[in-house]
C-alpha cells in the first residue's frame, strides 16, 4: 500500500489544452501511456479515454477563471491549439500560476523568409511570411509573447513543418490517395520541384513528452520535423506508390497561367525546410518514422469509403483543369 501511495504521488500532472483534435488525439494516448494524469480542457464535445475533462471555451475569460479554479496545479500545461495571440494570452492568464512548464505546439510557418530552401533554424527572423496569411503571423505573435514571459513558468515552444499522421483532418495525404482510388487526375503545379519536410504526428507527441520529462532552466524553442526533404513531384510520387488500392491515375502538371494552387492542389507553391539538430542535441528526441514508412502507417488507418468522402471537396477548379489538361 505505501509504495501504491508513493507511486501516486509521484505520477505527473498534465493538462492538454484541447486534446480532442488531430494533434491531441494522439498526444494524450501517449500521455497516459506514460503513466501521467492527464486533464484535457475543452469545450466537452469530446470525451477522451483515461482523463479528467476541464470543460471551458478557450474564447472565454469566465469559462477560463472558472475552470482554473477547480484545479491545484500541473507539472506541465501544453497547448495544442492556440491560433490567435488573444487564445494564448487567455490560457496564460489563468493557468500559468499552475504549472513550471508551458508546452507550446507553433508552426514552422512563423518563419519571415521561405524563398530558399535553406534550412531554417530556430534564430532566424519570425513574423510569419505572406504567403500563410493570417495563420503564420498569428502564430509568430503568439511565439513572441510567451518566449518573452519571464518568471517561474519556463515556456517551450515546438515549430513542426507539415504535420500528417492518423485522424490528419487536414486534406493533404487524403487528397493524392481519395483520387487515386476513384481514378481521376492529379494536376500538380507546373513548378513542382518546391522542397517541402513533414513530421508524423506520433513524432510530434513524443517530441512534447520529451519536454515534459526534460528540466529546463530557461525558455526554450525547438524545430521538430523528420529528416528527409522531399520536393512535391517526388511526394505525389510516393503517395501513389503507398496508395494499394489506386486505378489507373494520370499527373496532370498545371502549364497553364491564371490559377491559384492552391484551388486545384492541397500546398502552397512554398519551401517548408527546417533545421531540427537543436532538439535533437538537448532532449536526444529523434523521429520514429521515416517519410514512407509513417505514410503507409497512415493510408493503413484509412478506408476507402473515408477516402470516397474527400472526393466532395472537389473543386471546380480542379475539373476545369482536368478537362483542359487532358
């Protein structure tokens, strides 16, 4: 009984801030996994397995300050989804007085220059290139604020490229395999040779349990991402390689003028290449998967009546293309 109490004591505390989404869906299976007690804070639509659940809208300063007074404290807080310098400022506000350790999951789209394909390391000027829009400079805001938090929380902030994996419900890998098995064209941009880097999801989470285990003294930030760049002609290439149950498919490479690429093709026409040696020196964190393996684990977990669904997305663009092109 009192080594069953020792135990106990001894186990870790983690809230997830969000949890039921692509990336948690992952993380907190591994988080349990651990032998951790895991809290998830969300707005309850989802209960996940083996966790206590904090419902609140992250949106909401009530549904915060409420919910942050029903708990002692955590060893670390990790955030899956800030998207908004408000979202984060919010969470900090209320639960950095119950945590040492504030996870942060950014984006490798905070970075100000991707027109090289160099590597970019964690130094390099942030502020989010035009490119991403809103998303990447949102996401560089909020960067900059908590590396810039002082105090007794220190704030580790992990900037993964293009993140794919199981319950991805973002339409990428989705979108090569869901045509190929209905066997329709895939049109590529006419510049396809643009370097992209991924990460699997799994990768990502253990990367975070890394930073729960991990004492720190300062704020850190860490580039997360698998090893191997790939340009887009030779990831298209592998996805249909990868795809067992695909019909006869043609790559249609887009030569025509006036089309935005992204209406016809699931990335943008920019490099996403980062340096992940930091991580790799300070936490020993290295990547499980491979670029081919970790894409057959994922087209594995994937019907194909899931696949027939993405079909829907379809864009007019994209059949008006096809028509023209073949």
């Amino acid at each position: 009984m009192t080594k069953l109490l020792s135990e106990m004591a001894e186990k870790k505390k983690i809230l997830v801030i969000g949890g039921s989404g692509f990336i948690g869906r992952s993380l907190v299976p591994m988080l349990v996994s651990k032998g951790y007690e895991v809290t998830v804070l969300n707005r309850g639509n989802k209960k996940l397995e083996n966790t206590v659940q904090l419902i609140a809208d992250r949106n909401i300063k009530g549904d915060m300050e409420r919910a942050s007074g029903l708990t002692d404290g955590f060893d670390a807080v990790i955030d899956t989804c800030a998207y908004t310098l408000t979202q984060a400022e919010i969470a900090w506000q209320y639960f950095s007085s119950k945590t040492s350790k504030w996870i942060h999951i950014s984006s490798g789209a905070v970075y100000k220059n991707y027109q090289t394909d160099v590597p970019h390391k964690e130094t390099d000027e942030t502020g989010g290139a035009e490119i991403w829009g809103t998303y990447g400079s949102d996401k560089s805001a909020i960067d900059s604020f908590l590396h810039a938090c002082e105090g007794d929380t220190h704030t580790i902030i992990l900037r993964p490229p293009y993140i794919y994996g199981s319950n991805n419900d973002v339409d990428r890998e989705t979108f090569i395999w869901s045509r190929a098995e209905a066997g329709l064209s895939i049109i590529t941009p006419a510049k396809d040779n643009t370097p992209k880097q991924f990460l699997h999801v799994e990768d990502l989470a253990d990367s975070v349990c890394e930073c729960v285990e991990h004492t720190f003294d300062s704020n850190a930030i860490f580039n997360v991402a698998a090893d191997e760049i790939i340009s887009m002609r030779d990831w298209v290439a592998l996805m249909l390689d990868i795809c067992t149950r695909k019909r006869d498919t043609k790559v249609l490479r887009n030569t025509l003028q006036g089309y935005i690429i992204r209406d016809y093709f699931p990335f943008r026409d920019s490099p996403v290449c980062l340096k992940a040696e930091l991580i790799k020196e300070q936490l020993g964190w290295r990547p499980k998967y491979n670029l081919r393996d970790g894409f057959i684990q994922t087209y594995s977990t994937r019907s194909a009546q899931e696949l027939e669904k993405y079909l829907a997305k379809r864009s007019v663009v994209e059949s008006e293309l096809a028509a023209k092109l073949t």
